[in-house]
C-alpha cells in the first residue's frame, strides 16, 4: 500500500482540522439563520412580548431538577436554599433560539456550559439544560435597547457576555462569590461601535451608562462600569450599587 510522505499527512492533518474547526464555527450560525427563516421570529420590542416568550418555557420545580445538572453545576450546600426560589426554565428542542430581547436570544442568558452548547446541535432528551433568570433584569435591557433606538445608536452593537451563571462556572469565570449572576439577576453587556463612527471606545458606553445611572436602574440595582473596557454590567439586586473594578 502507498503511504503519503510525512509532510503531505501532517498537512492533510491540518487541513482536515481547519476544515473541521470552520464547521463547528459556522454550523451554530447556519442553524440560527435556518431557525429564524423557518420560524419568520421578529426581534422582541415590547414588553408584554417579552413576557410572551418566556411563558413558552416549561418552568421545573427546583426539587424536580435532574440531580446531575444540580451537581455539574455547582447548585449543593447553600446554593440549593439559594436557588430554590427561583423560577427554573426547562429549555426543550430548538427554543434557545428564540428571540427574547431585541434580536438576543434564550441561550444568549444562560450558562455558557455543555448543557447550552448542545443547543447547537440535535438536542436529545436527556439533554435539557436548565437556567433561571430574573424577569426584571430582562425587561431593564429592554428599556436599554428601546432608548437606544430612540437615539439612533445601534442596538445591534449590544451583546451578552453573561446572562445567568450557575456556581461551578461562576468560580470557573473568577466571578465574585456573591455574584448576582448565580441568582440570575445580572447581565454583562458587550459594547461596540454603537454610535457607528468607526470605533468601538469609551465613548460608547458613555451614553449607555448615563441612562442606566439615571432612569433604567437609578436605585434598583447595581452598574459596574469596567473602565477600559466593553463590558457593563447591570443587575436587580434591590439597592443601588456601583463599581468600577472587577468584582
């Protein structure tokens, strides 16, 4: 039998593994894309359609959740009274790619685990990820997206960088230990070039962070503003509370 010379095998190799690397980058896309021309789903800008998509979750007693999601993600000890009150999501099929704020999906807000990535895929049965996410904080990035819009900023240029984040990750993350996250009641927003003038900087979480601070969360939970950064952080705690580093 003919074997290939060394060089050509490594560099098949390689090939195969770029090829490999691109598919399981552009799948997810395509599957999001499919999804949407399917399904003709509009971005969610008003708040009783919020409310609407969440109410297609099944909701799961916390004392019914699947004892090895509970472990793999942290949820023992303390954390089971933590969590316990609140309202758990069974995210079943294909619904973590409804949209829920804006054009941001269900998935966007839960644990970036193996549980989520397997939304990208053919989900089976034994796959169903759970999270919990506060309804409030939801509807507070709403407000954000639809003022900004009324400015004419690009509310495209808002991403999540983290929704709910369920113990184990919250460590695995360096999130502080009393992190809202971990209750679902926090999101970190990325920021980019939203005022469109070519550069992603400071200046566009400015007008962000000033709205935040004066109407959309004033005393009702914290900012972290990361200067030097993209990233702002919002959450519904019940009190004020700002920052400017890591937490």
């Amino acid at each position: 039998m003919n074997m290939l010379p060394r060089h050509t095998a490594i560099a098949l190799t390689f090939l195969g593994f770029l090829i490999c690397l691109h598919a399981c980058k552009v799948a997810p896309e395509q599957a999001r894309l499919s999804f949407d021309e399917a399904t003709q789903q509009l971005p969610v800008t008003h708040h009783a359609q919020l409310d609407s998509v969440l109410a297609q979750l099944s909701t799961v007693p916390f004392e019914l959740l699947d004892s090895g999601y509970l472990v793999q993600a942290g949820i023992l000890g303390k954390w089971r009274k933590e969590l316990a009150r609140k309202t758990w999501y069974a995210v079943e099929g294909d619904q973590g790619l409804l949209f829920v704020v804006g054009r941001m999906r269900i998935q966007d807000f839960m644990a970036h685990d193996p549980f989520v990535k397997a939304l990208d895929i053919d989900v089976q049965e034994a796959d169903q990820p759970y999270f919990t996410i506060d309804k409030r904080v939801l509807h507070k990035l709403l407000d954000l997206l639809l003022w900004m819009q009324a400015q004419g900023y690009d509310t495209e240029q808002v991403r999540i960088n983290y929704g709910f984040r369920h113990p184990s990750l919250n460590v695995r993350a360096g999130g502080a230990p009393k992190s809202r996250h971990q209750w679902g009641e926090a999101i970190d927003l990325l920021i980019g070039d939203i005022d469109r003038n070519g550069v992603m900087d400071a200046e566009d979480k400015l007008p962000l962070l000033e709205i935040l601070e004066t109407k959309i969360i004033g005393n009702e939970g914290g900012v972290g503003r990361y200067p030097g950064s993209q990233v702002i952080h919002i959450d519904v705690r019940g009190s004020k509370a700002r920052w400017d580093h890591q937490k």
